[in-house]
C-alpha cells in the first residue's frame, strides 16, 4: 500500500472517530447525507430496489453502524456480511448486532473494502451494496474489481452515492468537491469513471438514475454540518450544486 493511500485512510478513520456521535445526533442509524424524512421508508426503498430476498447472501461495504443491514435482516431470512474500516463504528455496530439478536444473520468487521478477496470468497455473494460509503474509494479499479470478484455469477452491485457534476462551471464544482473531500475525507466519484470500469468488468447496467424516494431537502445534512462545524459554504454565501445523487445497479454476467 502506498504512503498517499495508508494517510488517506487514517484520515477516513479519523473522520468517522471524531465525528460519528454527532452523526448519530442527527439521524437514527443510517449514516446517509441524501436521505428521507423518515429512515424507515429510505430504507424500505433500498430493500425493494436490490430485490433482497430470503436465502441471500449480502455484503454491505462500508457499513457505518449497520443501520441498513439490522434493518434488512429483520425483513428477511438472510446473512450479511459487513466490512468497515473504522473501527469506532465497528465497536458500537457490534453492540447494536448484540441488543437486536441478530448475531446469527449479521457478521460486522473492521477492514479496508479495496481487499474484499482478502476477508470473503470468490463468488459467494448475491449482492454487494455500497450505501454512501463509495464516495471514499481511494482506488475506483481496485475497488470494484474486489467487489465484482466476490459477487456470484447473475449478482447485483448496488452503489448509492454523490458524482460530481458536469458544468459550464467547472472550476466551481472542482473547488467545491476538493473542500467537500477534505471536510468530510471524501473522495468524489466520476461517473464516466466508475461505468467505464464497470463495463470494462464485464456488468451488465440495469440502471442509472436518482434514488426514487423522496429526499428531506437536504434537513438532516444542514443539521449535521451545524453541529460539527463541517460547513462547505461560508455565512451568507450563495449555495452552489457540485454534485449529483445517484444509485448505479448492475448485475455480473
Ligand atoms: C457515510 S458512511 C455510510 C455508512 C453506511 N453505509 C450507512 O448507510 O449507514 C461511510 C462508511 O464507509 C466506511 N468506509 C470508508 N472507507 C472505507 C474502506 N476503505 N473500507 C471499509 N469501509 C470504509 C466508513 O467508515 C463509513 O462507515
């Protein structure tokens, strides 16, 4: 691993140890900026939307403190596995596992996404879902080889996160998304990028659009970026829309 990369998840780990508390001030238990009013019906969406069905086997990389995945297990007779590399979440997600009896379907630890082999078999997964968690990716090829290498022939890889957008403006958007990465240790996405490796894996695209739920109108971020002082915009300054929300579903052929 290089120097860049090691630093580059400290800082990833760094993030969610100073901050995670005051996330969980803010919202019930999925640590998700674009959200809805009410969790339960965002994460109902998810839910329907990859097609979970009792028997599944399912992998959430970068699973915050398994808020989606206590959900999804309580719906379905299925195992997650779930990988986060920090391991202030790890410990409060293993409590959480704990308390909603679910040790036998849920399975949480604390390692790096970009090694996926390096943790679960080859083919073993029915899905593997990033929820907002993609956004951290340091190396977008490594990444989603690791993460099509452990899915099953036939299975969905499901990302919900921000994409930076393409504007006139682009000297904007790119001052915005470097204050964002450095704020908030993101990294943002390209779409071209990650389809063009996608493809290039041989993924079949099911879909690429915006999540069909209806958002909260950015509440619950606002509140959170007041509370930790993470504000990308300065009192008075006009807000500016640097990225796009978007879930991308496709399937290993
Ligand atoms: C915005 S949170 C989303 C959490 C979760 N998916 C949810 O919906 O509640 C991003 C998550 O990705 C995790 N993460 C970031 N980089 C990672 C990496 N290299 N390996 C594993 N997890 C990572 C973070 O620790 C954090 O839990």
């Amino acid at each position: 691993m290089s120097f860049n990369k090691k630093s580059k998840l400290e800082e990833i780990k760094k993030h969610y140890k100073d901050y995670t508390h005051t996330y969980l001030e803010v919202v019930n238990s999925a640590i998700q900026s674009h959200r809805s009013a009410n969790e339960e019906l965002m994460l109902n969406y998810y839910f329907n939307t990859m097609g979970i069905k009792s028997g599944m086997k399912l992998l959430d990389a970068g699973c915050g403190i398994c808020g989606p995945a206590i959900h999804f297990a309580k719906k379905a007779d299925i195992k997650i596995d779930a990988i986060n590399l920090s391991d202030t979440q790890i410990e409060i997600t293993k409590e959480k596992i704990k308390n909603s009896k679910l040790e036998n379907k849920i399975n949480a630890l604390c390692g790096d996404y970009h090694s996926l082999k390096k943790y679960y078999q080859e083919n073993s997964f029915d899905i593997v879902y990033f929820l907002e968690s993609y956004g951290h990716c340091l190396n977008h090829k490594q990444l989603l080889a690791s993460a099509v290498s452990v899915l099953k022939r036939g299975g969905l890889l499901y990302i919900k996160d921000y994409f930076k957008k393409d504007l006139a403006e682009m000297k904007q958007v790119n001052r915005l998304a470097k204050l964002m990465n450095k704020k908030y240790a993101y990294n943002l996405p390209c779409l071209y990028n990650t389809m063009s490796i996608l493809r290039k894996l041989n993924m079949e695209i099911i879909k690429i659009g915006k999540p069909e739920f209806e958002d909260d109108g950015g509440i619950m971020s606002a509140e959170f970026s007041d509370k930790s002082n993470l504000k990308l915009f300065k009192e008075g300054e006009e807000m500016f829309s640097y990225a796009d929300i978007f879930e991308i579903i496709v399937r290993k052929t």
